[in-house]
C-alpha cells in the first residue's frame, strides 16, 4: 500500500511549492509528481458546481478516487518516505480528521506566515490571475464573510487562512506534537540551509544535502489599470463558460488571457502601515492562542513590518504561477490555478 509518511500541510502562499521543490532534491525523500493532491479534503468526488471564479476548474484536478493518489507514490525507491503537499489540511478541520483515520502516524510539517502578508500575496495570486474583481485587499478582505457565505472555495477565505492558532489547536487534539513540525516562512526565505536541515532532522533523513530553496511560483502584481479590469472580466466569464466544458478545456480558454494579464508585472507590492492594521482586525485576537499551542512568540505578528510585500523578489523570467493540480512536468508555463503557493 502506497501511502505518504509525511505531508506538508500548510499553509497556503507560505513557501510550500518551493519547499516540495526542495524536498524533491534528497535522495531519501520522494515527493508526489503532482503538488497538491488534495486528497484528504473530500470524502469523495469534489462539487461540480458552485463556488467563486475559477473554483469548479480546480475542483477537477483533485486526485480523490484512492487507486490514483496510491498510485502517485508508485515510483518511490526503495526505503525512500513519501511526501506530498497539499496547504489545506492545516486549514480543514475534516480533512485533519481524514489523515487520523487513514494514516494516523504520518508525520506533518506546517510552514506559518505572517498572517496579513499570507492573505496579502493570496488575494494578488487571484487579482492578478484576473480571478478576484476587487482591486483592493482590504476591500477583498472585507468581502470574504459574503464569499463563504456563498460557497467559495478555502483559497477564497484569505484571513481565515491564517488563524493557525485555531488550526493547530484542532490538530493537536488528533495528533501527537511530535508528529507536527512547525517552521516560520521567514527562515524558510531567510535562512534556507539551516531550515531544511531541521525539516531532515524531523523527518529521520540525513541533513546538509539540500540548502537551498528554489524561487517556485512567484506572485505577480499587475497594477490596477482599466485594461486589467476589462481583461479580468473577460477571463472571469471564460472561466465561467469553461465549468460546462470537459476536462481542461475551461483552463484553455483562460491560460492566455491570464499571461497578457501577467505580462512585465511587478513583484508584490508592500502594504502600508493602515492597510496592515485593517486586516490585523481579522486575525490577532488569535495569536493568543498560537502562542499557547506553539510555546512561541508571534509579537512581531502585530507590528508594522520594515520589509512588505514580495520578499523573494521578482518572477524569474519564463516562470507562471504554479498549476499545483498537475504534475510538475506538466504544470511548467501552464499559469494559475486557485491554491497555488509561493510569495
């Protein structure tokens, strides 16, 4: 039976596509092909209907049938321990309850992000993909209790997102601690080395093979401008004509309206200091708790912050946003996709 040792959980748009592209890297350690299965996240088939801009095209790339996501860790060489990752288990209650069922001693690494910098570079993966029609993040923000109102998928619920004290709380009540290993993004970007060396520590595999960790799925910022709103709805309506296409057919249709919409895009913008204190509102009454279940300090969490905005810079030329649903031999170009990760 072909099953993960160990999962990267979360969260989103904290470093996760990079880091599966890191972890790849050791010869003891097989990643799935395909990034983000999202297999624990449905009990069966995803919906087929319903939820925002583009939701019902990555609810076809889920690997839900359990013949297909065994089968993403055939390959795996002997002795190697398999992982995938998928950045909503940390967020779904349900889905953490699924992972206890089936692989109860698997191992979990949870990658944990400023908060507003998390929801910050999730709402410009969606704006610049044309996806989100709000211009503004606080705005979006403010948005987002009518959106799960409505059914839009967890990609959607960008400060929800990073209440990871509730999330860990729920974990740690399925799991043993020392089955969860919790790494900030900030040493992941700031210190690669010694962060993948403790991630091998963890995981029981030699360290100081892998150092470092590669620029994967970079968020583009395109300014706001009357072409990218006329663009961004011609893209949300393609999207919604390609839910009653087959397959990939609806990703076809959209793929090259979301490249002009990339195209010379800037890196993620900084946020000012009221931008920063408006979505704060949505998330430090948490901290408390995160503090509690980790042991640690997330103070910084709550000031103004000296570096903003993307910290890995500017997309490598040639490079589009991450399709993580398909294999990454695949997904090379192919643009964007709700759930991607990276700055």
């Amino acid at each position: 039976m072909a099953l993960p040792d160990f999962l990267v959980i979360g969260a989103p748009k904290a470093g996760t596509t990079a880091l599966h592209a890191a972890l790849a890297g050791h010869p003891e350690l097989f990643m799935s092909a395909v990034k983000e299965p999202k297999f624990f996240l449905t009990d069966g088939p995803p919906p087929r209907r319903g939820g925002g801009p583009g939701d019902v095209q990555t609810y076809r790339e889920h690997t839900w049938r359990r013949e297909n996501y065994e089968a993403l860790f055939d390959a795996a060489p002997p002795g190697a321990l398999r992982g995938e990752s998928t950045p909503f288990y940390l967020y779904d209650r349900q889905a953490q309850r699924r992972i206890r069922a089936l692989i109860p001693g698997t191992r979990m690494i949870a990658v944990l992000r400023d908060p507003v910098e998390r929801a910050h570079s999730n709402w410009t993966h969606l704006w610049s993909a044309g996806l989100d029609p709000v211009g503004d993040f606080p705005a979006a923000c403010a948005a987002e209790d009518r959106r799960v109102a409505a059914g839009w998928a967890p990609f959607w619920h960008y400060t929800r997102l990073g209440r990871y004290g509730e999330q860990l709380d729920h974990l740690f009540g399925l799991f043993p601690r020392e089955q969860v290993f919790i790494l900030r993004y900030r040493d992941l970007v700031g210190s690669p080395g010694p962060a993948l060396d403790a991630i091998c520590a963890f995981l029981g595999v030699a360290p100081g093979i892998i150092s470092q960790v590669p620029r994967e799925n970079v968020t583009a910022h395109p300014e706001v401008s009357p072409s990218h709103r006329a663009v961004s709805g011609v893209l949300r309506a393609a999207a919604t004509a390609g839910r009653h296409l087959p397959g990939t057919a609806g990703t076809a249709l959209t793929q090259p309206l979301e490249r002009f919409l990339q195209r010379s895009a800037r890196p993620r913008q900084p946020l000012t200091w009221e931008q920063r204190q408006q979505v704060l509102a949505y998330v430090e009454d948490d901290f408390q708790l995160l503090e509690k279940v980790t042991e640690a300090d997330f103070a910084d969490w709550q000031q103004p912050k000296d570096q903003s905005g993307g910290l890995v810079g500017g997309r490598p030329a040639g490079q589009s946003q991450a399709r993580n649903g398909q294999p990454a031999t695949a997904a090379s170009g192919a643009g964007s996709a709700p759930g991607g990760q990276g700055d």
